[in-house]
C-alpha cells in the first residue's frame, strides 16, 4: 500500500487506501458511537410540476457528470470517476455486498479459505467464466493480473504494499516485485541477477524486467512459465487451474477488501501483450482507453472528454444463471455517461430530460448549493445520505515555519467553526468528528478515547498566539502585541472546487476574527499536486491547506491512520502534514498487522491521544455522497467505494412490477 500519487478523489484525496472490515461481534461491543455527528437536514426544494414520465423508448440512461475518467486500466485507475466504469465492465474474485463495503460475495471465485494465521489466502476460481471475446479465467489469469499489477508499480501497486511486495525495497530501488518471485525465476529459468546483498537495485531492476517479459510473452502452455507459477515460495502460487493461494507478507484480516478493489481486477492476458504488454514503473496506454470485459457491461465507445458509452455484454458468462445479485447481467441496455463543463450545464441537460441521472460521487454530483434547483425539478429521486468513509481537513506542513509550532496548530483548531461550515456550506451533508478515522461507516476504531472535538473558541485561539508573541490585529482594530511578528498564511486549495472555494473564504474570515492574514490560493488540481511532490522544507510545498482523502477499501486503520499519520508516508503518499511522531509512527503500523481487534482498538487510543495534542490536521468532517435519477429508474445501488452507479442492477420501471432499490432515498419530488 505505497504512495498512490493521486487518490480517486479529482480533488485529490491524494494517495490512500482503505481496508474493508469484517467485524465480528466482538467489533460491535467495542463500539462507541460517535458524539455528535450531525444528520443532513431536510431540504426544502422549490414546489414542482406534477407530470408524468415514462422511461425512454431506445432502452438508455443517460448519466450527467463533469470529470471524465483519469484511465480505464485497472491497474492504473486511481480517480473516483473511473470507478462505476470498471465495476461495471471488469470483475475481481469478491465483490462488495450491495451497499455495504464491509461485506463481499463471491465473483470470479465462487469460495475462498483462509489459514489461521491470516498468512495464506486461496481462492477457488469458477469454472465456466470468461471475457467477452470467449478467452477463459482462470488461475493462470489471476496470477497474470496481479502479478502486472504489481510491477507496473503504478496506483495499484500501492494497494499490496508490504503484503505481497516489499514496499521498503520498492521505494530504495524504484522497482516493485512480488515477494519471492525472483527467487523463483532464478531457480526456473536458471536466471543469475545480481548479489541483493551488494548491489540491491541491480537485483531489483534486472528481476522485474525479467517478470515484465514473461508477462509480455505470456504463454500457458509453456512448461517453465508453469512452474513459475506453480513456485511455491512467492506472493501468488498457482495450486491447480482454477486454485490460486496468495501468501502475504504480514497476517492481514481484511485481505477480501484488497482484492475487492479495481487494482485485483482480472484482465486478459493475451489482450494486454497484443496492445503493449508490460513495463516495469511504466503505464499501458491503450488499455487507458481500451477495454476486454468480462462483467456486465463492454466498453461500446469513448470519446475522450465527451462521452463513454457502456453496452450489455451479449456474451456475459453469468447472463443465464448470476451467482449472486452483484452479478446480474445488465437490465438496461445503454449506459451514456456524457461529461459537461458545469454544474449549471448538468442540471439543465437533467431538467429538459437529456440527462436521466446524476452521478453520485465526489465532485460529480453538483454541490449542496445547487440542491434547490435541481429538487424544483418534477418526478426525481434523490438517494443519500451515503457516507463516504473519507475525510475532508486542514493540512499544516509540520516540518516548516510557522506551521512546526504546536501552539499555532492548536490555535487555528480553535479558530475553525466546522459545525458553521458543515452547516452553511454542505447544508448539513457532512458529519463533524475527531481524526483521522471518521465516524461512518460504524466502527471500533474511531475515537476509542472518547475525545471530544476542538470546540470553537476564538479568545482561546487569540490567547494561545498571543502567549506566542505574535503580533495579532483584531477586527475592531485592536492590536495584541504590537512589538511581535505579524503571522500571514497562505491557504491553498482547488479553485475548480465550489465546496473548496466557499470553505476556504469561510477559513479565511475564522482566521481574520483572530488576528491572522489569511491569503487564498485557488490553484488547480495538477498545481497542487506538483507541489506536493516537492520536500516538506521547500518553500514550495503548500505550508497550509485543504484537502479531502477517500478509501480504497474499508479498513479504517490502514487506510486513514496509517497513511496519513506515518511519516514512511510522508508528502503525496498519504501523510501530506509530514507528520512525525515516533509512538504514533510504531503504533500505526503494528495495527494495521494485527488482526486481534480488541488491541487494534487500544492502539488508536493511543493513537488518538498523541494526535490529538499534536494537532498535524484539523479534522473539518466527512463528506456524505448523495446522487439524483428520475422515478422511473430502479435498482439504484450507491456504494461508497465504487463511488458512482453501479450500473448492473439499474432497470427501468414500465409501470408493472415493482420499483427496488438498494439505497436509502432521501427525498422525492412531485
């Protein structure tokens, strides 16, 4: 689980990752729900026009958004656009249950085992699927596409970081390899790389060129390219035709949430070598546009920038007899997703019916702002609250002037009214809570210590600065300090972002009330990020500024404690703060190994404790996803870590049967 670059999120959650939890009963005895988390308000939209309207006669939905996909290759793809598109089209061995992130159901493995050690994973693969062009899966295949996925060493690489590679060695050699593997190649093929010993980088670079070619070339009727596989010291061991065992690293509980995330989907072997094969740390470009699918879904066209259009898979191997609902074949025939160039040109082309949904992910969906307009349009469903699981916040760069001062950080905490900004900016479609794991879905590790949020108290921000010896002007023209240096930030976020844009001129204004010039920078998302790419120390990197971060998969641990608190990922990986705290830096990464919940818990109360003096973010909530279609379509299912449609059990209703829908609807309009 390395540095990802960029997150899904297209305002960059950068780089992260969540673990999908199973927790048993033991779970739900340790937890503590969280104090005061808000529910969104009702809103009240304009009265509408009762009309009728029927579902369109060419069997299509037409879904509005504004951000296109960043890529379309599983092992690439990093951005929530690009989500619904894969889900709907690739397949993985487990697949989310419905709505819920924390339970899964067989896909391309009809069962699984698991060691009792947590070590050793084998997957048994259904016979009979394939992809649309008839090229059969199997554990030859898996083997393939996670092993490319690894020594890509792209996003999704990142994903099986100390679990299937060493992400130690991976980040001193600029080479990812799955554990074992060279081992093996040397042993089969009779390869010499050089001493690891002496010269590590050269072993490194050398073994996954070697995997790299045998994955370009790939050949399952080759004898020596099966007794790879067949190895049985590596990351992935192939145990018969359709049985694949992974061995891990480290004993990790939740490893059906790693594989359940676009970076394990399975693609084909021989459709990948005819259009690039593979490159070490390089991309595939065709299959950025190009897709082989095996899902629902195939990829019917995409015009870059404009449109994607997703037809049913007529030759879908689970189209007679889906294994489970996850599985369905496709109900309506065309999925259109067209990408406007607003907010404004969305909801126009979703009230004159050019449009028949809005898609429910971050930054698609236009913001709360917009929700008056959009709920004066007649016959709509509204579905929501859906709660993301990630975290929008405050970063202070902890290794750089004035932001390395506690007393500063601890004072801006004070100065921030989330409760105004949650309920003005977001109309209550945020839930305010106390970092860095957010309060939903429910878990076991937010807030063990019940610590209660900063509150908002600006003489207690204005006391703590003055006793610092900064010069603050107060907005009656009162001067504290006349003699101290004067303190000036500068506030950077994604000026492409309405919600960013408004809550950062609400930070500024919290900010002045203490006597503290804030100086905006709008910049957009590449900006941004270049920046972030730069050392802590550098004038360069953004000293102070505002971000949100969405999962991977639903282990709140990994996914938020530990990367965005460890210092081994510091900057774009995860920890934008560069927060470096030696206990919390032990604690997090001994937690995310161990599978005994009860001592998880206690040591993100420790966790918790130590973040919480320090002060590295300011924890401003967690952003809820709602999305819109009208009445007439059905079977809408929003689950957070698809971040989008899933477009599969979607159906439009003719007016016999009965209108099912998975998700919760949050209002209706006439």
């Amino acid at each position: 689980m390395p540095g990802r670059g960029i997150s899904k999120s297209v305002s960059i959650a950068i780089a992260v990752v969540i673990i999908v939890i199973i927790i048993g009963v033991m779970a739900y005895v340790l937890y503590k729900p969280p104090s005061k988390v808000s529910k969104p308000p009702t809103v009240t939209p304009t009265p509408p026009t009762t009309t009728t309207v029927a579902p369109p006669s060419n069997n299509t939905l037409v879904v509005a958004e504004t951000t296109p996909p960043d890529s379309l290759d599983p092992a690439i793809a990093a951005y929530t656009q690009d989500m619904e598109i894969l889900y709907s089209c690739y397949q993985t061995l487990v697949i989310f249950k419905g709505t819920d992130p924390s339970s899964f159901l067989p896909a391309l493995a009809y069962n699984w085992t698991v060691s009792n050690n947590d070590l050793n994973w084998t997957f048994y693969i259904k016979q009979g699927a394939y992809f649309q062009n008839g090229d059969q899966i199997n554990a030859t295949t898996v083997w393939f596409s996670i092993y490319r996925s690894i020594v890509m060493n792209q996003f999704g690489a990142f994903n099986f970081l100390d679990l299937m590679y060493n992400g130690t060695v991976a980040s001193i050699t600029g080479y990812a390899t799955p554990w074992g593997v060279c081992h093996a190649m040397e042993e089969v093929f009779g390869l010499q790389f050089p001493n690891p010993q002496t010269n590590l980088t050269g072993y490194e670079e050398e073994c996954a060129y070697a995997l790299a070619n045998v994955l370009s070339n790939f050949n399952v009727h080759n004898q020596s390219i099966v007794e790879l596989m067949e190895y049985p010291d590596q990351a992935a061991v192939v145990k018969g035709p359709y049985e694949i065992q992974f061995n891990l690293m480290a004993p990790y509980y939740d490893f059906l949430g790693v594989m359940s995330g676009s970076w394990a989907m399975i693609v084909d072997p021989t459709f990948v070598d005819q259009n690039g094969g593979v490159q070490p740390d390089q991309t595939t470009s065709y299959l950025s546009t190009h897709m082989l699918c095996s899902g629902p879904y195939i990829l019917a066209q995409y015009i870059p920038g404009e449109e994607i259009v997703l037809t049913a898979n007529p030759n879908y191997w689970a189209a007679k007899n889906p294994p489970n609902f996850m599985l369905t074949p496709a109900h309506i025939k065309n999925i259109v997703i067209k990408y406007y160039t607003s907010f404004d040109e969305e909801i126009l082309a979703l009230k004159t019916g050019a449009a028949q949904a809005l898609d429910p992910s971050p930054h698609e969906t236009p913001p709360p702002i917009y929700l008056s307009s959009i709920l004066s349009i007649p016959n709509l469903v509204m579905y929501g609250p859906v709660w993301s699981g990630g975290d929008v916040f405050l970063v202070f760069d902890t290794q750089r002037y004035p932001y390395n001062l506690t007393v500063v950080r601890e004072a801006f905490a004070y100065a921030i009214n989330t409760t105004q900004i949650i309920d003005t900016v977001l109309k209550g479609f945020g839930a305010p809570y106390v970092g860095p794991i957010p309060p939903y879905p429910s878990n076991p590790y937010y807030n063990p210590g019940n610590l209660p949020p900063y509150p908002y108290d600006p003489n207690k921000a204005i006391g703590l600065l003055a006793s610092a010896g900064f010069q603050l002007t107060l907005p009656n023209g009162t001067v504290i300090n006349p003699n101290g240096k004067p303190l000036a930030v500068h506030l950077w976020y994604i000026s492409t972002d309405l919600t960013f844009t408004q809550e950062a001129q609400m930070v500024q204004q919290m900010l002045s009330n203490i006597g503290v010039q804030v100086i905006l920078e709008g910049v957009p998302v590449s900006y941004l990020v270049s920046a972030m790419e730069n050392p802590p120390t550098s004038p360069q990197y953004p000293g102070f500024f505002l971000l949100d971060w969405y999962p991977d998969w639903w282990d709140p641990v990994a996914q938020e404690a530990w990367f965005i608190l460890n210092v081994d990922f510091g900057g774009i990986a995860g920890n934008e703060a560069w927060y470096n705290n030696s206990l919390v830096n032990t604690l997090t990464t001994e937690a995310v190994f161990t599978t005994n919940i009860t001592q998880r818990v206690e040591m993100m109360k420790q966790v918790y404790a130590q973040v919480y003096k320090d002060v590295p973010y300011i924890w401003l909530y967690e952003p809820a996803f709602y999305g819109f279609t009208y009445k007439y379509v059905c079977g809408v299912l929003i689950n957070p870590l698809i971040t989008g449609f899933y477009y599969p059990t979607m159906y439009f209703y003719n007016g016999t049967g009965t209108c099912v829908n998975y998700s919760p609807i949050y209002t209706t309009t006439g």
